[in-house]
DNA sequence: CTCGTGATTGACTGACCAGTCAATCTGTCC
DNA sequence: GGACAGATTGACTGGTCAGTCAATCACGAG
C-alpha cells in the first residue's frame, strides 16, 4: 500500500488523518475527553462518524496519539536542552521556556495534554506514567549533575526537586487552563522567570542574590 | 423528622450514610470514579442499591460530599496556622505536615480528593475551584505578610509563590498515589522539610544556609 | 395491636454512545 | 473499460448504567 506514485491518495488520506486529529483537540478541549461523544469529533472535523474509526481503533486512541506526539517532542527538547553546555539555571530556563511557549502557541493542546492526561493519572495517565515518568526522570538527570558539580545543594534530592520544578511549571499551566492566572505574551515572560527563580533561588530574601525586576526595597 | 426521642433511629441512619461514604472511598480510589459504578459502591457498602439514593442525589453528590467535608478541614487548619505568631516558614511548614498526615492518615480519601477532583479540575473541579482557589489565596496571604515583614522577597509575587508551594506539595502526593515516589514514615516526615526547604531555601547553593542532610539548626 | 414514618430493597427503564458494517464513492492501474 | 483498493458514509446494534419506583421492613408511639 501506498506506493511511491500513488503520493496524492496518501497526502490525502494522511490530512484526513491529521483534521480529525486537530478536531479532536478542539473538541477535547471544549467538552472534556469523558464528556464528549465520538461524533462530536467527527461533526467538528466535518467527516462522517465512520471515518474516525477508519483512521483510528477507539476513542483512547485519538487522546493517545495526541498525547504521544507531542510528549516525544517535549522529550526531545528536554534532551536537546541538556546537551548544551550552559549552567543549569539556564537549562531550568529552557525547559520552562519551551512547555510556557507550548502552551502559547497551542493552548488547546497543551489543555488536552495537561487536564486529560497528565494530570488525569489515574482515568488516562495511567498508560502513560512511564511517559511521564521519563520527563521527570531527565530533569532529574540535570539537577543531579549540578549537585555533583557543586552548583546546586546536595541536601535536596535530585527526584525531590525535578518533582517541584515540574510541579510549579504543572501549576502555573493549569492556572492560565483554568484563568485562575491572568494570560499574555507578558505573563507567559514572566512565568518563565519566576518559575527558575523560585526553584533555583528559593523565596526568602538573601543577601547575595537581589536581582530585582523593577522592584523597589 | 429525628425527634429529640429518636436518637437510636437517627444514629442508625447517620451511620448508614457514613458507610456508604466510606465504601465509596475504598471504591472510587480503586476504580476511579468514572470507571466505577453505583452499584460497585452499593456492594462494597453492603447495602441495596436504591439505598444510595435515598442518602444521596446522585453519584456526583457523593464525591461532591466527600471532597467538601475534607477540603473544609485543609482551609480552617490553614486558617488555625495562620493565626499563630511563628516565622513563615514554620507555617509553611505546619501546612505541609497537615497535609502528608492526612494523607498517611487516610491515603485512600486523599488520593480520591486528589486524583478525582483536584487534578480533575475539568471533569469535577470546576464545580470546586473556588474551593480550590481558597486554599491558594490563604497561602498568598501568608506569603504576602512576610513579603511585608521583608523576610520573603517580594520580586516573586505572592500568588505565584503559593502556587508553586502548592504545586510542590501536590506533586509528592501524586507521587506516592502513583508509586513514583518511596511511601513510609521516613519519607512522610523528609518530605514535609524537603518542600519547605525547596520553596524557601531554593535549590541553589549559598553561603549562608548549609545545614547538611540530617542536621537541623 | 395498629398505624405511620422513614429505612431498605432490587427489578426495571430510558437514555446514551462506542464501535460495527454493508453499501457507496473515488481514483489508480493495466 | 474493468477491476481493485482504499476512503467515506451513516444507520444500526449491543451493552452499560444512572436514576426511579413500588413494595417491604423495622420500629416507635398511641
């Protein structure tokens, strides 16, 4: 199947593919994963409700290939981020700058993501706690070079503090899902920031560090 | 109805519905909410199926009843820490161990509270973000007074911060609800300190503040 | 003993919806 | 043109379950 001449019909089958995919997020996102019916999706994507079953074995599937897609991606960034030879503030900063610009160039996504997956461990999340798991795992990585370079302090787990880096970055993207945060271009800057420095620098006042955006004594 | 007479009738009844409470506990941690059904909580409870209804709406009403009872307890404790004359850090701290103990106290309740409605925040939370949004504001309120008495810095802003405490605090119970994380006595009580000492101390190595692994000032 | 009220029972219903499938369409290849 | 393959359609089925309800029970009061 699909051979090299036949590269239209494939094109074709392929966007279909892909509009009911983007439907489904649209939909995910609007009506909550449990909430929303199959041919909500289809209707929303303009096909009939068979094809979504051409295209994909169940409901699951679609959230699983959605969820899939993009946490390669995150991996990958993750990945890419450590390799560079930059102190670890900055690799924090990376990391948070590029789920922060996730959520602001698709936010639909990363809701989906976010709310019916990552933080729906126990319905859909199960499957993949490995998935998960492995993002964890790498910040883990980054930190626990740092502690061994003398960067970071020892007396806080490497695992302890991957989980609450990752847990400020979970919350501030809830925050904005929920409006419990204000959103924009500024906000977004800014979460970038603050996350890296509560983690990194901690939020009692110190002598050393009073790097003070615009802030007055 | 519950004469003044009718103390046996009324306790027999009360407690009928605080049985069923506590199946559902036992049954929603199991199998999830969704994925559950009334009559699985009807069984576990031991009692008729209609039963359920007579004590409550609906299935909603249930986790609903099972969500406030606890949430209630977590927002007046953090009121009652509030209300002492201790450093922020030791009511961060005192918020922190409520919130492990309960969850060593009753992992089940917890996880349900957790899993099903405070990461749930799409499916049932919605219903519940004020509720959720309480307990944040009272944690910005402590972090604001002692920006005010300059021994938290105040280029983080207060809201943020008591989101990534909470975020930090959230993360350690989902890791011990999913097994990402050791559980024991031990790991309760280095938990409540690594928390606080992430959030208040940051992750970065200063001059100032070393108290090594086991030691405590 | 009888009445009445609330507790308790579990069979039943009505709605909902994921997934199936047989029919139809579209385009390719020879 | 004919035949084949995959794309596309949407009506239909089967199973599931939340919530209802009429019947029965338990017990206190008079």
């Amino acid at each position: 199947m699909a051979r090299a001449s036949g590269g239209a019909v494939e094109r074709r089958a392929v966007d279909k593919r892909r509009v009911i995919l983007d439907a489904a997020v649209r939909v995910f996102a609007r009506q909550g994963f449990h909430t929303c019916r199959v041919s909500d999706i289809a209707d929303e994507a303009g096909v009939a409700y068979g094809l979504v079953y051409h295209y994909f074995k169940s409901k699951d599937e679609i959230l699983d290939t959605l969820f899939l897609e993009r946490w390669d991606i995150l991996l990958s960034a993750i990945q890419e981020v450590d390799r560079q030879e930059i102190p670890v503030r900055e690799k924090l900063f990376a990391i948070a700058s590029f789920i922060v610009d996730s959520y602001r160039h698709d936010p639909e996504l990363m809701k989906v993501i976010i709310v019916e997956v990552t933080r729906a461990a126990n319905t859909f999340g199960r499957t993949h706690l490995a998935q998960i798991r492995e993002a964890y795992d790498q910040i883990a990585t980054i930190v626990a070079r740092a502690q061994r370079e003398g960067v970071l302090r020892s007396d806080v787990t490497a695992d302890f503090a991957a989980l609450a880096f990752y847990g400020a970055v979970e919350q501030v993207l809830t925050g904005w899902i929920f409006a419990l945060l204000p959103t924009g271009e500024r906000e977004y800057e800014e979460a970038k920031h603050l996350i890296v420095e509560t983690i990194c620098g901690g939020l009692e006042r110190t002598e050393g560090q009073r790097p003070a955006a615009g802030s007055r004594d």
